[in-house]
C-alpha cells in the first residue's frame, strides 16, 4: 500500500460561544495515502468539514484545534503561520462548496487562477503564468479556454465556475486535494461531470482526494475509503463496498435505508427518528444512543471506540450483531 | 449580477466575454446620467476658471478698481465692496482658494481614514478598538465646533483651517471603510483566496479594498461640497482665510456689514451653492449608479 500522506490523531476541535464550548470534532483519527480518493460522509454540523478545515487554519478564530495532524511528516496543528500559507494551495489545494460565492465578483477568472500560481511561484514569468492558466483551464474541461480567461465569474454557469475553483485548487500540482461539499451547489448532471473531472485529475497526477460530502451518491461513485461521522466522530469506516454492503453501525445503516433506490418503489422511505445532540450538551455514552433502535444499557454509560468488526471499523458496542438486528426489526414491521 | 444561465443545463454553450466594450459602455452611461451630467459640466467649468482666471479676468482681485459700494452694473457685473474692489472678479478668484483646499482636505482625509479603517475592519483586535474609540471621540463634537477649536488653538489662517478640517474629517472614512472591510473579509471568496495560499496583505490590497471602496468615493464627492462650505464657514468667523485674500466665506463676513449693499454677500454665495450642488448631484448619481443592489431593484 502506498505512504500515508495525511494522518490526523485524535484532533480535536472546539468552538468557544458564550456559556461554553462546541466540541465539533471529537478525536479523530483519519489517514489519507498518496493517491487514494477518501470519502467523508456525515449530515450538516458532524464535524466532516471542520475536521479539514482545521488542518490548513482556516477556521473562525473563536475555534480551538488540538490533538496531531501531520502532512508528509509535518506537524500541521500549531505549525507558523507562514508554513501553513505556502501549504495552502501549493501542496494541499482546497475546492469549497459554493461556486457562486467563492469567487471575486471583480476579477477576471484567469487573473484569479494566475494569482494562485504567482502567490507560490512569485518568480515565474507573466506569460508562463497565463500559458499554465490557459493549460489548467483546458485540463478541468473548460472549452474555448483562450477566451473564458477572460470572463468575469458572473458570466460563467455554475459548473463552469467550480471547475475554475478546481483549477485554482490545482494550479501547483498539490499533493493533496481537499473538496469540501465540491457538487452541493450544482445540478445533478453537472454534478457527475464535476466528480469525473476531479477523478481525472487525480489519477492523472496522483494526488490524494479528500471529498467532504452529505451524499452517499457521491461517495459512492468516485471513494476508496470511506469515514461516516456523527456527532464530531467518525463511527465508521471502511472501504467503500464494504461500507455500503457490509456495515455495522447503526447510523450507517439508517442512512443508506433513507436513501430512495429504484428496487424499492412504493415503499416508503425510512428516516432516522430524533436529532442528533447538541454538541455542547453531549449525552455521557454513545452519542447516536437517542435515536438509535438497538441500544443497550451499556451505550448510555460508554462512549464506544472504533474496533474492527469483520471488514471495517466501527465505534458501536453492539456490533457485529446491531445492523442484523435492526433487518429483523425492519422484517418484522413487514 | 446574477445571469440567465446559472441554472443552464448546457454547461458548454459558450458565453460572450468581453469586458473592455463593456468597460466602455458603462462610462458612457455614467455620463449619460442628467445629475452626473450636470456635476460634471459645473466642476468643469470651475476647474477652468482655476486655471486660467488670471489670464481672462476683467480686473485686479486686490486693487481698489472703481467707486466703493456700486451697485451690479455693465462695468461691474456683480458691483464692487466696500473698497471699491470687483466682486465678480473676487468670486473667480475665490475658487482658487476654497476648491483646492477641498480636495485637499479630502484627499487626506480619505488617505488616513481609509489607511486606519482598514487595518481596523481587517486586523480586528486591539488595533480595531484603539482606532475606532479615537473616531468615536473626535466624531462626538459637531464638526464646526471641533473645526473651530483646532484652527483657533493653531491661529487663523487656511493652512491651518486645512488641518483642523482633516482632523474633522478622517473618522467619517474610518468607519465607512472599517465597516465595508469586515463585510467583504467575511464574504467565501476571501476564503478561497486564503485557501490558494494568499498573504493577509495580498488579499487586503486586491480581493477586499478593491470591493471596498465604492462607499467612501460615493462619500467622499458629497464631502467635497461639505469642506467648502466648511472652510468658508472657518473663514466667516475670521479662523480661515484671513484679510485681503479673496475667499467665499471672508467675502460673505464683509457682505454681512454692508446690508444693504446685498451683491457682496450674494455673489460669492451663489458661486458656493453652484459647487456645493455639483458635488451633490455628482455624489448622489455615483451612488445611483455604483449600487448594484439598487439598480437591479
């Protein structure tokens, strides 16, 4: 297996608000090899984002991160600022969600990507600037490349803008490319071409990919590996088929059964009761304990640890024997 | 802003991009604008009789040139005062006085507003509050109050009057600026730019002023109408421009003793209300016309 590019150790971030704290992500533990595309599912408020965006700095200043994160072997978390600067976009580049808002309204979209290339390669000439914008723009699948360099942000669509966004992400060749929520903002169809752009892209330079998502979908079609969080946790991870075939956390399961699927017409679809807690008051066990359909006892004392049950990890005291127990309940309801 | 094809199915119907007949087209709509229009053609005018009054003027502005106290006649449009000197030709000269001190004030005043608003919207912290109670103090007098204090603790006399204006004035653009800063510093696209990797004096100089600025050029054109009427204020209590210099407020202070004799005070008023209203029109048009909410409302 290829070097481990990206490692996090138990990291860990809180918000300070008045009256306490937010503990976004709880200790987690996530590992990114050279090459792979990692898939981080959870639902809005789960940590997924602020878990990466803790790693380069980017969170409002009112965020405390602790625990390791290290890249290539250097200590991210606590690193000088002007470290974590020349990582961003250079070796680690950064796709956001939303491509309306991301990019500035006054300036053309190969000035933005050009100034990408010139905050990291300060020395290279103008004109090697604008052939290397006009190449990015041709490898993110930008037709009539020469003439939408010059195209303001509002003159674009939608998918044209984030597959701009990708190549600003991508414009120093980074080792490692995060993308958080990259297809939210866009229709479905521009959706898939944006995913096979970033596939390409990464089988083309083997770069890592990091792919921040709420959609199984998405994961579905383009991870390795998968990591589902839940409440500043990751409950459970995996390769993506076993993930999807074989899983064993409750929560995983409840989500792939909210999925509509095209061999289960008219029945209806099954959501996951309650809410997940809030992150300022968590329960002392497991924190799914409140809508989850098979606890016991001992999940409301215990705050479960990730073990590996058959072919993936899993943070859930009831495993192996949960996700069977839950199909029979489901049998049962038939 | 928003455009018809954000919802566009075709992803790679090629869009027209071209920004300079664009560019080109918008100035001309700017002109198109009847207050921007007329602002323009005022300031124009003004700016040429600074220029080149002192080739074309029909007399002397200090010199004692026919009898004192004549009223508006053929020889002497706007009369004479009461040193028998020509008011008409005073009152060209006195854009000479106020006009530039205006932009002065003005350009300075924006320079250090924007400088500390700035680095008060964009650092934050300390730096934030340290400039901003400073505003806060120097915006609690009234301004003439504060104006008057500073040129009378200095001495009379424009230079001056210039300072005491900029200290009445630099806390106006502080915060228009501050305000705009931490709106924009908020805004995704700044975040993307710290993503690729930006310094915070990059993104400062080109992603966050450049979006920040429209307010205080708005502001700062009105403002130039406002120091002019400032300044000839300063000189009406006697703390501005001083005796004999052919200033629009010192003018309106000899006007006031000779009552009867209303040309004096009138004519250099008239002149004051033409500039104050260019700047006003040209202000409010720019603003019209900059406000990208407002006009697609």
């Amino acid at each position: 297996m290829n070097e481990v590019l990206l490692q996090t150790r138990d990291l860990g971030v809180e918000f300070a608000v008045s009256g306490g704290a937010v503990h976004a992500v709880r200790g987690v533990d996530i590992d990114v090899r050279r090459g792979e595309v990692v898939g981080i599912v959870g639902e809005s408020g789960s940590g997924k984002s602020a878990t990466m965006l803790a790693l380069l700095g980017l969170l409002a200043p009112n965020a405390k991160v602790h625990g390791s994160a290290s890249f290539n072997g250097i200590e991210m978390i606590g690193a000088p600022h002007e470290q974590l600067r020349a990582l961003r976009g250079g070796r680690i580049g950064m796709v956001f969600q939303d491509p309306m808002t991301s990019l500035n309204p006054v300036l053309t979209v190969g000035r933005q990507i050009a100034e990408a290339i010139e905050v990291h390669q300060p020395t290279l000439r103008p004109k090697r600037v604008m052939a290397r914008v006009q190449e990015l723009l041709e490898v993110v699948a930008i037709p009539n490349a020469s003439e939408r360099m010059r195209a303001y942000p509002h003159e674009l669509s939608g998918g044209m803008r984030q597959r701009v966004m990708i190549a600003m992400a991508v414009a120093n060749d980074p080792e490692l490319i995060i993308a958080d929520e990259p297809t939210t903002a866009l229709d479905v169809t521009i959706q898939a071409q944006i995913l096979t752009v970033l596939a390409d892209l990464r089988s083309r330079t083997n770069s890592a990919l990091v792919i921040i998502t709420h959609d199984l979908g998405v994961v579905a079609g383009v991870a390795d590996r998968v990591n589902v969080m839940y409440a500043g946790r990751v409950v459970e991870r995996g390769p993506v088929e076993e993930l999807f075939y074989r899983n064993q956390h409750p929560y995983t399961a409840g989500l792939l059964a909210c999925l509509p699927r095209l061999d289960t017409r008219g029945r209806d679809l099954e959501p996951i009761g309650g809410a997940p807690p809030l992150l300022d008051h968590l329960p002392k066990g497991c924190a799914f304990v409140s809508r989850c359909k098979v606890a016991e006892p001992r999940c409301h004392d215990v705050d479960p640890q990730l073990r590996d049950v058959g072919t993936v990890s899993v943070a859930c005291h009831v495993a192996p024997a949960a996700t069977s127990a839950m199909k029979a309940m489901k049998a049962v309801d038939a | 802003m928003t455009v018809a094809d954000e919802s566009s199915v075709d992803d790679f119907q090629p869009q027209p991009a071209e920004p300079d007949p664009g560019r080109k087209r918008s100035w001309r709509k700017l002109v198109r604008r009847p207050q921007i229009a007329f602002g323009l053609i005022v300031c124009f005018i003004w700016l040429v009789v600074i220029l080149t009054v002192h080739w074309w003027a029909p007399y002397d502005p200090y010199e004692s040139v026919g009898d004192r106290l004549q009223p508006p006649n053929g020889d002497f449009w706007f009369g004479t005062d009461a040193l028998g000197r020509d008011v008409f030709t005073r009152v060209l000269y006195g854009a000479r006085q106020s006009l530039p001190i205006a932009v002065a004030v003005i350009a300075s005043a924006v320079l250090i507003g924007s400088v500390l608003g700035a680095a008060a919207g964009f650092l934050g912290g300390w730096v934030d509050r340290v400039v901003m109670r400073l505003a806060d103090v120097t915006m609690a007098f009234p301004a003439i109050l504060l104006a008057m204090a500073v040129a009378a603790a200095l001495g009379p006399g424009l230079k001056n009057g210039f300072i005491a204006m900029v200290i009445v004035w630099w806390p106006i653009y502080a915060r228009l600026l501050r305000a705009q800063v931490i709106a924009v510093k908020q805004r995704e696209h700044i975040e993307s730019a710290v993503s690729i990797g930006a310094t915070q004096g990059r993104i400062l100089r080109k992603h966050v002023l450049p979006l920040s600025f429209t307010g205080v050029l708005v502001n700062a054109t009105m403002d130039l109408g406002q120091v002019v009427l400032l300044t000839a204020s300063l000189s009406f209590l006697g703390l501005g421009a001083l005796p004999p210099a052919p200033e629009w407020g010192a003018m309106i202070t000899e006007g006031a003793k000779y009552f009867y004799q209303w040309w004096i005070a009138v004519a250099p008023g008239v002149a004051m209300v033409t500039v104050v209203l260019a700047f006003n029109f040209l202000g409010d048009g720019l603003r019209d016309a900059l406000d990208v909410k407002a006009a697609t409302r």
